[in-house]
C-alpha cells in the first residue's frame, strides 16, 4: 500500500515539532535561567568575590525597591477608602 505524499509531509512535521519540543528548552526555561544568572551574578567574575557580592545585593536592593515602588503605585492610583 503506497503513502500519499501529504501523509509524509504530515508525518514529518509531527517529528519535526516533538524533536523541537523535546530539545529546546521552553520560553519561560530560558527567562527563568536568564534572571537567574542574572541575579546570582554570574557575569561577574568569580575571582573577585567582593564584586560578586556587591551585584547580588544591589540587585536584590534594587528588585525590594521595584516592588516597594509598585505597591505604592497601587495606593496612589487606587486611594484606600
């Protein structure tokens, strides 16, 4: 019994998209590791601790402040009754 060439086509896409699937990592993969290299402070060099530990503390006083700046945002936009 003989394939019909859109079966192939059909077929191979289906291989196609699970062998993707299964090799890269997803979006939300990448963005996760991304910010968590970046809050680790991974681009700093290693060598020189005190760098290291300078960018994860300004980086962690830095996200305490978008949040602490975001929930006062609310509160202004939104007054308390």
């Amino acid at each position: 019994m003989t394939r019909k060439p859109y079966q192939d086509e059909d077929e191979s896409r289906r291989i196609i998209s699970r062998v993707g699937a299964e090799s890269e990592p997803t979006m939300a993969q990448r963005a996760k590791r991304r910010v968590s290299d970046h809050m680790a402070a991974r681009d700093a060099p290693e060598d020189d601790w005190v760098e290291v530990w300078g960018s994860r503390i300004g980086r962690a006083l830095g996200l305490v402040f978008f949040f602490g700046l975001m929930i006062w945002l609310v509160f202004y936009v939104i007054p308390v009754i």
